[in-house]
C-alpha cells in the first residue's frame, strides 16, 4: 500500500487539495500536472533536469507560487 498524505497547494490564482504519495527523499519540491500548475496561476520558472526514483535524468518544465508556510 502507497502511503499517502493530502495537501493544500498555493498559486497565486487559487489554492487546491490534493492527494500526494509520501515521498521519504522530499526534498521540498512537488511534482504536480502541467494543466494543474496553470489552473493554480503558477509562473513559469523554465526547465530542471529532475531525478527519478529509478536514478534516470529526465528535464521537465519547473515553476514557482507564493510561498505559504
């Protein structure tokens, strides 16, 4: 069973719930759809190569919201 945890993430046209697998490597960062980054008014930061969990490199778009602690 994936451990799960649910999340309120911030943008800066609106705030959501989601439902997020618990990560024990978080390194503070999220993986979240390109569509739901839009719908939440995220900015557009560019691209970061990304490592999965099976050690591959990938580059994937990457951006940014309101920091909410």
């Amino acid at each position: 069973m994936t451990p799960m945890a649910e999340i309120e993430v911030a943008g800066f046209k609106r705030t959501k719930i989601l439902q997020a697998i618990v990560d024990t490597g978080f390194d503070g960062f999220l993986c979240i759809p390109v569509e739901t980054a839009v719908k939440l008014g995220l900015e557009l930061a560019g691209r970061d190569v990304i490592e999965l969990a099976d050690g591959s490199l990938r580059e994937e778009l990457s951006s940014r919201g309101p920091f909410v602690s």
